[in-house]
C-alpha cells in the first residue's frame, strides 16, 4: 500500500514537469506588407503592370497583293517613332514569328536602333512588352521590288502572351522610267537557269567559286543572260579579280542598257579608282531611271527597290564635288541622305559638311561633321575630322559675331 502511494505522488510530481518542458508553439507567420509584392515586377513593365498585358510574340505573314510567292529575303522590321527596334526575316511561306523582351532583341544589320526605350531587353527571359509600350510602334516588312503597307499596333488585342498582328501586304513597285530587273531570264533555256539558280545558292552559302562556275555555264548556254553576267561580276568582284568582274558588269550593259544594277557596281569601282568623270556619267544613267531625281523632295524616303539609289546619289555627290560642281553634288548628297534612312555611308555627312562649308554655311558643315563622328567614332581619320570641326566652329563664331555687331 505504501509502495502505491509513493508511486502515484511521483506520477504526479512528473506530469507537470513534463508540460514545463514541452516547446512552445511557433508564432504564426507575419503577414508580407502590402507595399513589397512577393512576386518581383519584370524588368521593363510599369510597376503597376498586370502580367497579362505583356505582350511576348507577334505573330504574321507577308503577302503580296498579286497572290505570287513572297520573295526570299523578306524582312519584318518594328518600328518606334520612326526607328527601326527589331528585325526578323519572315520564312519562305511568308509567315513570321518576333519574340519582344527577349535578353536580346534580334537586328538583322547595324541599322537597329538599341537605345533602351519602346521594348528594352529584360532581364527576366521572355518577360515581354507591355501593350502600352507598343502603342507607338507598327510592322512593315522590306522586300526587294516591293512598297509595304503598315500595321499599327496601338489598336490591336493580344490573346494570351501573343498578339497576331494578320497579314502585312505588299505591293509590286513601279518605274517611271527604266528598270531594274531584266527580262533575260524569262527567255533563258531551261538548263541556264537551273546553272543561274544553283549560282545563286552557292553565293549565298558562301562558295564562290561554285558560284563563278555556274554563272560562267549559265552565260556559256545563253551568252545573253544579263543577271548572270551581272552575278558573275559580283562573285568574281568577291574573289578580288577586279578586271574581270568590270568586263562581266560591262558585257551586262551591253546586252541591256536599261538593266541598271551592272552600272551601279562599275560606278563602285570607279569611285574606289577616283575616276570621277566615270563615276559621273555611269550615276547619271542610273539616275536617269529614279524618278525622285525630278520631284522636289523634303523628307525622308524609304525606297524599296531592289536598286540602291542611295549609294547611287552619293557616288554622283562625290563625283560632282570633286568636278567642282557644287550646286550639283549638293542636290545630290541631300538626296543620298533623304534615301539613307538607315544610315549605312558615314562619309556621306562627311560630304555634306565639306560641301556646306564651301558655301560658308558653317552651322550645317558642322551638323553633318558631328553625324559623321557619332556615326563613325573610330574611323581612321577622326582627328583630322575634329581638327576640321574645331576649325569651322572658330569660322562659325567669327561670322555669327559679325552678323550681331552688338554682341559682346
């Protein structure tokens, strides 16, 4: 009996002891402050932006207005403000895919505008670009021979992270005068298109001299192909064998003097020997078939021809100031950088401000010689530009004090 009391009192004494060590229960979790979102804002949205008003592909096709195949080399451009932001080639059924907000937009060429507004790269990949952001951009595509319509996006409705933007149309471009493209290979034989076409690929994978070899079979079956003598002249110009590519450009013009790209590449190579009366009279024919040569233009053009009409006005600029024709290598050089919208000739402002400061019109000298040196910060003969520059802003300083006598 004794032993059993005792043990109920130690049974007693344990209980509580075992309560006082047991762990106290954890304090339930703090609520997260309203003000600091868990889950992080993507890089480039507002902070206010919902996750579903970001846009993450644009979705299309070119067309052209006629129902033919979409040439091969079409590019989709987005554009902001009238600058170029990104750029995709469509596919060979016209249809395209562009991915906005990737880590790194795609540009095609140096002509991409990178600043960091209208679809920055994020930092979350495949974030996107908020609607809002897109209001001020529309696509349009690049195609040689072809004008392109436009679409807007400001009034288009995503579903889901895609936005499909439908067709963008094309339309076949006309000359007034003279052409572009020749006839020769509709009335070529069979089997001298098959050696055009495989010369064509060959250039384009790089293999020259396959490419010179089915070039030189195409003109061997039809010695009046113009495009292949026109091909042949630009591989055998790449393989650096400069005589022959000018006897391949000139028997081009022979056959068809009205097929214009053999004598834009002669006028090249003249430019490059600094034969100005060559360079002159082979532009001038060139020109002859642009018929912006004859309108009163004050804008900025964006020319679709497969013709480079830009490269053509600044070879006649050149040509013409070095001839001391400075009126002309004026009109000239200002339509070389209207056509120029995507600035590929840093020398044309170059031009430009040595033509402008023959006229004493130092302020505009010294606009294009800051174009020029954005343009080209590295070139070989930055110091002798900035020499120049400083030059025409002490000239410019002198005139602006002798127009304003008062001025202290």
């Amino acid at each position: 009996m004794r032993i059993f009391v005792e043990l109920a009192l130690a049974m007693g004494l344990l209980v509580p002891v075992a309560l006082a060590q047991k762990p106290p229960a954890p304090a339930p979790p703090r609520p997260t402050p309203p003000s600091h979102p868990a889950t992080p804002t993507p890089s480039g949205a507002p902070p206010d932006q919902p996750r579903g008003d970001l846009v993450m592909f644009l979705l299309g096709r070119v067309a052209t207005d006629d129902g033919t195949p979409v040439p091969h080399d079409a590019l989709v451009e987005r554009v902001c403000n009238n600058s170029v932001r990104q750029q995709v080639y469509a596919s060979s059924r016209g249809d395209f895919s562009m991915q906005l907000g990737a880590m790194k937009d795609s540009y095609l060429d140096a002509s991409g505008d990178r600043s960091p507004q209208y679809g920055q790269a994020s930092k979350v990949p495949g974030a996107g670009i908020s609607r809002l952001e897109l209001k001020d951009c529309e696509l349009r595509a690049t195609v040689s021979g072809f004008h392109s319509g436009v679409i807007s996006l400001v009034d288009l409705t995503p579903a889901s992270s895609s936005m499909d933007v439908g067709s963008i149309v094309v339309h076949r471009a006309t000359k007034i005068k003279g052409m572009t493209l020749s006839a020769a290979p509709y009335n070529a034989p069979r089997d001298a298109r098959r050696a055009y076409e495989k010369g064509l690929e060959a250039e384009r994978k790089g293999r020259l001299v396959d490419a010179r070899q089915y070039f030189e079979k195409a003109v061997e079956i039809h010695p009046k192909y113009t495009n292949a003598w026109f091909r042949l002249g630009a591989v055998l110009q790449k393989l650096a064998q400069k005589e022959s590519a000018r006897t391949a450009y000139t028997h081009a013009t022979t056959i068809d003097s009205k097929f214009l790209p053999p004598y834009l590449s002669l006028a090249s190579m003249a430019y490059e020997a600094e034969d100005w009366t060559q360079v002159l009279n082979l532009t001038n024919h060139v020109l002859d078939g642009d018929p912006l040569r004859y309108a009163n233009v004050t804008g900025y053009i964006l020319d679709l021809d497969p013709l480079d009409y830009a490269e053509a006005y600044f070879y006649n600029s050149a040509a013409n100031y070095k001839l001391n024709k400075i009126e002309d290598a004026e009109k000239s050089g200002l339509k070389a950088e209207r056509l120029d919208v995507r600035p590929r000739f840093p020398q044309l402002h170059l031009l430009l401000a040595e033509i402008f400061a023959r006229k004493n019109n130092y302020a505009t000298a010294i606009s294009e010689t800051k174009i020029y040196l954005e343009l080209a910060p590295h070139a070989k003969d930055t110091d002798q530009v900035r020499e120049r520059l400083a030059k025409w802003e002490k000239l410019n300083g002198s005139v602006s004090t002798s127009e304003n006598p008062d001025q202290k």
